[in-house]
C-alpha cells in the first residue's frame, strides 16, 4: 500500500542520510588526520627555526622527510648569504671608522701644531676653532660608527671573564696618541 512505500522510502532516505552523514565525518577524520601527518614535520621544522635566537645563523640540521629536503636546502642558502651580508657589514663598519678617524686625527694633529708654532692671535684661535670643530666631528663619527658596531654586535657577545689588565692596555695603547697631544 502507499502508506507501507512511504515508510520504506522514508527509511531508506533516512538510512541514506545517516550513510552520507557517517561518511562525511569519516572523510572529514580522515582529513584531519592525513593533514597532521602532512603538517606535522614543517610544524617541527618551523618550531626548531623559531626557537633560535635573532643571530643564530647556524645551518638548520634538522631531521625531515625528503619532501622538505629543497626547502631546508633553500633556508640554509638563504642563511649563508645573511651571514656573509652580516659579516660584509662588519668589514664596512671597520673600514668606515678608519677612513673618517684617520683624516679627522691627522687634520686635527696639523691645527695643534699650527696653534703651538702660531705667534698671532688671530690664528692661534682659528687653530683652536679648528681643534673644536674636529673633536666634535671625531666624536660624533665615533658615536655613529659605535652604535653601528655594537648594534651589529649585541647578541653575538661571549659571556665569560674579561681579562681587565688586556683591555686597560688596549685603551692605553689607543688613546695614548691623544694623551700625549693633549699633555697628559
């Protein structure tokens, strides 16, 4: 009768709905599932990079399925070239500092002999208006190309004991030039 192929046909689409529904679900765990086992060594492999400092610039030797060989690759030529731009900028900074404090010492070592051979007045106190100008140069150079250093240098300080009597004749061998124009 009708009414006994309306109940068939509602449990049939109901069965068929619980059917889609379950595997729906299957499909969606099965997702899931497939996509963490997919993500899961990039999710390590951008974990060990993240967990490195700002200046650990060390090869990623991390273990990853051939899949990630090309991008682990990738990273670590990427990596080389940060630390040979890095490591160009140091030269730089160095040679820069040289190139500005050699000139300025040199003109300014000139005006302090000018000023102690000068019997006139008047250039007796252009000497020393020169003096001024070249120590306030000297020192602002100085000031930038220090930032720059220990900008470029912060995390790349050893911590350990620092041998006093090495560094107090570093400075000693360095500013005794100045000392000894200055007569002290």
């Amino acid at each position: 009768t009708r009414q006994g192929q309306e109940a068939i046909a509602q449990r049939t689409a109901n069965l068929a709905a619980a059917i889609g529904l379950a595997a729906f679900a299957l499909a969606a765990l099965l997702s899931m599932l497939t996509a963490g086992s997919v993500l899961g060594p990039i999710n390590r492999l951008a974990d060990a990079v993240g967990r490195r400092g700002p200046h650990d610039l060390r090869a990623v030797d991390h273990p990853s399925p051939e899949e990630l060989r090309p991008l682990v690759t990738s990273l670590n030529g990427f990596i080389a070239r940060l630390r040979g731009a890095l490591s160009r900028t140091e030269t730089f900074i160095a040679e820069a500092a040289h190139h500005i404090r050699t000139p300025l010492a040199t003109v300014r070592a000139r005006a302090e002999i000018a000023l102690r051979q000068s019997e006139a007045d008047e250039t007796r106190e252009t000497m020393r208006a020169v003096i001024r100008a070249v120590e306030e140069s000297s020192r602002s150079a100085s000031q930038l190309l220090d930032h720059a250093t220990v900008v470029y240098r912060s995390d790349r300080l050893a911590d350990g004991p620092v041998d006093l009597s090495k560094l107090l004749q570093g400075l000693a061998r360095s500013h005794g030039p100045t000392a000894e124009l200055r007569d002290l």
